[in-house]
C-alpha cells in the first residue's frame, strides 16, 4: 500500500516520521523524507530511509489492526 495512504489511515504526517526515524537512528531531513516516500531518491540513504518507514508503519499498523 502507498505510503501516503497508510499515513492518512494512521492520522499521521510526514513530519511525524523524522522524530520516530531519529529514535532508530536514521536521521533525514524532510526534503530527504519527501524524495524517500515519492519514489525518486535511489541512494542508499533513501532506501534506508523507506524501509525504516515501512517497518514503522507496519508496527502502527499492527497496533491499530490496519490492512487487515
């Protein structure tokens, strides 16, 4: 599921995600965020940065019982 969409449904912001990526040690600015959840930055901070959300999302997720 995209991202953005999972945000939404946990009534959580982008904004939201750099404090909670700065607990896991993965720092990132918003512009490093914004390039991370579109899509567009391939570096390898970027994919870090991906897979640090998807495992908090899926956490929130799990909390909440979303996308089941």
């Amino acid at each position: 599921m995209d991202t953005k969409i999972r945000l939404i449904q946990l009534g959580m912001k982008q904004v939201d995600l750099i404090g909670l990526l700065k607990e896991r040690g993965v720092s990132a600015s918003q512009c490093e965020l914004n390039l991370a959840i579109n899509g567009r930055g391939n570096q390898e901070k970027h994919k870090k940065i991906r897979a640090a959300i998807n495992e908090i999302l899926t956490e929130r997720e799990a909390a909440v019982n979303i996308g089941e």
